[in-house]
C-alpha cells in the first residue's frame, strides 16, 4: 500500500481544507514545523483516516476534543471534521474518507471507494484489515517517543516486549502459516465427520462410527471455543496496547514504567535464580547432618584416635606376654636378658603372661570396634561444608536483593499511583485489570488447546479401531482424510523453520542498515535473539551493553527497516521526531539511508531537528517533496509546499 493524497479539513489547528500529495510510490516527503503547531496532530490524522482512533498524553481522545476550535466557533458551537487518505494497493485506488459529527448525538461516518465504487462496511473492514492491520500499525505509524518498546524486546518475563514480538511475527506473515495449518485441520475435520458418518452407517461398524461421529463433534466445539477466546484476548490485548501507548507518551510515566519494567524482568530472574539455588540445595539434603556434626565429630575423632592408639599399646604388651610364654614352655632362661631363672621366677612370668593373654581378645575387639567409629567419624570430620555455607548464602543474599527490588518496585508504583491526573491512574488501573483479564484468556485458549489435542488422539484412536474393521469409506473420503493429515503436519513443521529463515534475513538486513547508520566503526553488526531483539555486536564479537538512547534509536530504525524488507504486509512509514535523539552525524546518515529502509516515507520533523540543505543534497531525487506547517492567527495552522519544491 502506498499513499497518494491526504485530505484533512477542520482537524485540530487545521481550519478548513489542507491538501498533501504524495505523487509518487518510491521517495520520501519531509514535513516540517515549530515546535508546538500541529506536528504531531499529521500523525494522529494518518490514524484517525485508517482506524477512527485518536491517542492522546492520556489515552484515548474524545473526537470532539479534535474538531477545529474556530471552525466550532463559526458552526454554532458544533464540531465537524473529516479526512480523507487516498492509496493504492494492488494496482487498485482506494479513498477512505471518516467524517465526525459531534451534533446533539455524535456520529462517526466512513465510507471507502474502490475504483470510484464505494464498498459496503464489511468489504470496508476486510480491505482495511488486509492493507494497513491496525495490530501491526506501529510498524508503519512510527512514534520516537515509543522507542522503549523496542528495547523491551531484550527483556525477558515482559508483557510489552512480549506483545511486539506478537506484532512482529504478524507482520512477518507467520500467522498466515498458522491459519494454513487451522485451514488443513479444518479439511481434515470435514473428512473424519464424514468417515464418521459412513461407519454409522455400516452395520458392523456403527457403534465405532457413533461415537467418532460425537468425539468430532466435541472437537468442532472446542475449536469454535478457541477461536472466541482468541478473539476475545485479541482484542483485549488490542486495548493494552492502546493503554501502554498513551501512558508511554507521558515522558515522566514512561521513564516510571521502563524503570518498573526492568525491574520486575530482574526480580523475575533473581526469583528464578533463588529457586535454582533452593533446588541445589537440597540436592545436598542427605549430607546436611554431616555439615552439621563435622566440627564435634572432628575433636571426638581426635579422642577416639588416642583411646586406638592406647588399645595398641596394649595389644603389643600381650603380644610380647605370649611370645615370653612360648619361649619359658621350652626353656628355663629369662626371655629378655638370658639368664637362668629358678622355678619360682619362671611360674610368676608364665602366671603374668596368661593374664596379658586373657585381655588379648578383648583388645582386639575393642580395637576393631574402635577403629570402625574412627573411620566413621573422619570421614565426617573430613566433609567440606563450606558448600552448603556457600549455598545458604547465596539463597540469604539473593532474597534480600529481591526485598530490595520490591521495595523499588513498590516505591515507583507509589510515584505512578501519585500523578496528579485521575485519567493516568485510571489508564493504569485498567491496564493491571486488563492484563490480569489476558493472563486468563491465553490460559483459556492453551487449555482448549490441549483438549483439542487430546480429542485428536481419541479420534485417531477410534479411526485405527476403524481400519480393524476393514472398514473403507469412498475413496474421495480417503485421500481427503490422509493428505489433510499430512498438510497438518508439513505446515506444523514448516512454522519453526520459517521463523528461524525470518529471524537469520531480518539480522542480516538490519546489520546492514545498522552498519550504515552507525558513526561508531567498531559496531560491526547485529545479532537476533529469539523474540526478535537486536544487540548490537562490537569487532571482538561481543555484545555491547549501556547502549545510548541514540543507538536504541538507529538499532529500532534498523529493525523497522529490515521488516518492511521481509514483511508479508507492507506499506507507508510515517515517521514522527525519528532524530530527537541523535546528533547531527547521525541524523545524517539516517536521512541518507531513508531511500533503504521503505519505498514511501513520510518525515514529521521540527525544523530544528535537521539541516534541509543537507537533507537535499543527501537524498537528491528521492526527496519528492518538502512541506511547511506556518502558524496562521491564533489557534490556526496552514500547511504549504515548501519553496523549495
């Protein structure tokens, strides 16, 4: 889709009929202004023209809030306003003009022409959806103030980044496979409903027919579930986006909001650490008591070693009485010095010897018994339990990092819950509200999910009691069945492959725009990460962290680009403040890359955020055209083509 005309008349500062062209499909269109005289009020034009939405600081915007305050005045005090965006798409031309009426009862109107032909309102909405879908419009209504979303696409456990990754993977097409999928088991349903109906019809196999015919009943009904949850949390997460949009533009609950994301991605890693640490833990529960008793165990160690040592001392006194008693059994000498010893001295060394020898078993299983509780006892004294110290430590410091972090989070909940305006906090109040409502939709829609799954294998169960019937329905019915099947799992098959295809040409692209915009040459590159994130690679291969608002700028820049480049839906970028961030190098390098990046783009700048001369020289036949917002009266903005065109 490419736009050839935008008609605004009595849209915010706009009084009457302001007219921009956009005559050609390839090129950019530079739209310049002041600060503070309807900038901003284009963009919301271009959304309002394709989607009947205005968003404001604070959220949604009431549309009588946007009706021209004079051209109000002049009409009696009753608002009008219209727009009208004039495009072509697949060598067709469509005109969508939305008019507003506040009146005593406000009314919306829209009215879309093919051709010159006008489309009734639900040929309206099919050719909306298909040319501009408003869950991809970020993508193509790009807003520098949102550039935190971007950068959420780092973070892990979070529901923003999360939500863009969704949006991504739309706008990538990856959801075309997954309808090719629903449509293959959708054929595949039709197919086993009428095998079903032709067993029931079959005398010998009417009873497994039956209830394949009720199981694929059943399943048509989960299916049908899924698709209103899906539609419901659709929608829902539609309205949080809408919600996160007007609290982001709020550059003080922006920063709160980035700051209170962050934080809870790190408490939700510190949690995931903190029980990791529990589980290594207790993988040590069954020597927990050794770490315990090891320093007693080590001193009765000592005192048991003493009592062997003594038990040994003693069993070599009698090993010694033995051999004396031996020896004096066989000869009348002293057994030590030699000498002849007369019959009184022999009996009293024999009557010492068998007392020594008595005490000799009784040692030796002191001894034995003694040596056990030694082993036993070093063995404990010797476990290390600076492991399980280390361990509770780590689990101590980790919980009270993560107290620490509730305490921020709680402190910048209490700043977000302290704005001064009730529609901020009631923005904020129904994002939780909402939230906590799609938390509940996705876990409805993966239960469904799994009884779908489970009501498949009963099915195929029963198709496989079928086949031991011999039982065959026409053989129409029977190709259907088994090449629907087969498509269910090529197309299920397919989607990881595409994505891993998608992500590896979206980091090959955007490395190239990134190299490009980069003033930096030792920023080599780009890397994905799964949910689509870019980190920036320096020329060692590392990642580079602390990144500037400015790099966060040229990397979402760069992703944007990448994804018009593959997108299955393509269109118009239209881009508001995208320099507000970087320096005059880099501003530069972007302008000149523009060309790269979408076929038509459309530039809302200040007219301090750029040197035109520059940009010319730059873009040379690129830039189609350039337009100037001018301050006309009071409340009143004129937009001209700018004299140098």
């Amino acid at each position: 889709m490419h736009y050839r005309k935008l008609i605004i008349e009595n849209f915010g500062p706009y009084k009457g009929k302001h007219v921009i062209d956009f005559p050609r499909d390839k090129g950019v269109y530079i739209i310049s202004a002041p600060n503070g005289i309807g900038k901003s009020k284009l963009q919301a034009a271009f959304r309002w023209a394709l989607y009947g939405k205005l968003i404001g600081r604070l959220g949604s915007v009431n549309p009588a809030e946007m009706a021209n305050s004079e051209a109000k005045r002049e009409n009696g005090g009753v608002g009008r306003f219209s727009t009208t965006l004039e495009f072509h798409y697949s060598g067709r031309v469509y005109r969508m003009t939305r008019r507003y009426d506040e009146g005593s009862d406000p009314i919306m109107t829209v009215l879309m022409e093919r051709d010159g032909i006008a489309l009734n309102q639900m040929e309206t909405e099919k050719t909306r959806q298909e040319v501009a879908p408003e869950s991809v419009s970020q993508f193509f209504l790009f807003d520098s103030e949102l550039l935190r979303d971007y950068e959420l696409l780092l973070a892990d456990n979070n529901d923003q980044g999360a939500k863009l990754e969704e949006a991504i993977e739309r706008v990538l097409g990856i959801p075309l496979v997954a309808n090719a999928v629903a449509d293959a088991e959708e054929a595949r349903a039709r197919a086993s409903k009428k095998v079903a109906v032709l067993a029931a019809a079959d005398r010998n196999t009417k009873e497994i027919g039956s209830a394949l015919e009720e199981a694929n009943d059943v399943r048509a009904q989960l299916i049908r579930d899924r698709l209103e949850v899906g539609r419901l949390q659709e929608k829902t997460d539609q309205r949080i986006r809408e919600i996160e949009q007007a609290l982001t533009a709020q550059p003080r609950a922006e920063r709160l909001m980035a700051d209170l994301q962050r934080l809870r991605g790190q408490r939700a890693d510190l949690e995931e650490a903190e029980v990791a640490a529990r589980q290594s833990l207790a993988a040590l529960s069954d020597e927990l008591w050794m770490a315990v008793l090891a320093e007693p165990a080590q001193a009765l160690s000592s005192r048991i070693q003493a009592e062997v040592e003594e038990v040994l001392r003693q069993m070599r006194v009698a090993s010694a009485a033995i051999r004396d008693r031996e020896h004096l059994t066989h000869h009348t000498d002293c057994p030590v010095c030699e000498r002849q010893l007369n019959e009184g001295e022999r009996e009293a060394i024999i009557s010492r010897a068998h007392l020594a020898i008595d005490a000799h078993e009784e040692l030796e299983a002191r001894w034995a018994r003694l040596r056990g509780h030694s082993e036993v006892l070093r063995a404990i004294a010797a476990y290390d339990g600076r492991v399980v110290h280390e361990r509770d430590q780590t689990i101590r410091r980790l919980r009270l990092e993560i107290n620490d972090a509730d305490d921020e989070i709680s402190e910048i909940e209490d700043q977000l819950r302290g704005v001064n305006q009730s529609e901020f906090r009631a923005l904020m109040q129904e994002r939780d509200e909402r939230v906590i409502e799609a938390a509940r939709h996705k876990e409805g829609y993966d239960s469904i999910g799994d009884r779908i799954q489970k009501q498949n294998t009963v099915i195929s169960d029963l198709n496989k009691n079928l086949a031991r019937f011999n039982f065959k329905a026409n053989p129409a019915v029977e190709l259907t069945l088994q090449v629907s099947d087969d498509l269910v799992k090529l197309f299920q098959q397919s989607i990881a492959t595409y994505r891993t295809q998608l992500r590896e040409r979206i980091e090959s692209l955007a490395s190239e725009i990134f190299t490009s915009l980069a003033a930096d040459p030792d920023y080599v590159g780009l890397k994905i990460t799964d949910r689509y994130g870019l980190q920036i690679i320096d020329a060692d291969g590392r990642i580079v962290t602390g990144r500037s608002s400015g790099y966060e700028t040229l990397v979402a820049l760069s992703l944007i680009a990448a994804l018009q480049r593959s997108a299955a839906v393509r269109g118009t970028v239209v881009m508001d403040s995208p320099f507000m961030r970087l320096d005059g190098l880099h501003t530069d390098n972007v302008i000149s890359v523009l060309p790269r990046m979408a076929d038509q783009i459309i530039l809302l700048m200040f007219d301090t955020e750029y040197d035109p001369v520059a940009a010319r020289r730059s873009l040379g036949t690129n830039l189609i055209a350039e337009y100037e917002l001018v301050r006309v009266g009071h409340r009143s903005t004129r937009i001209k083509l700018s004299e140098e065109n």
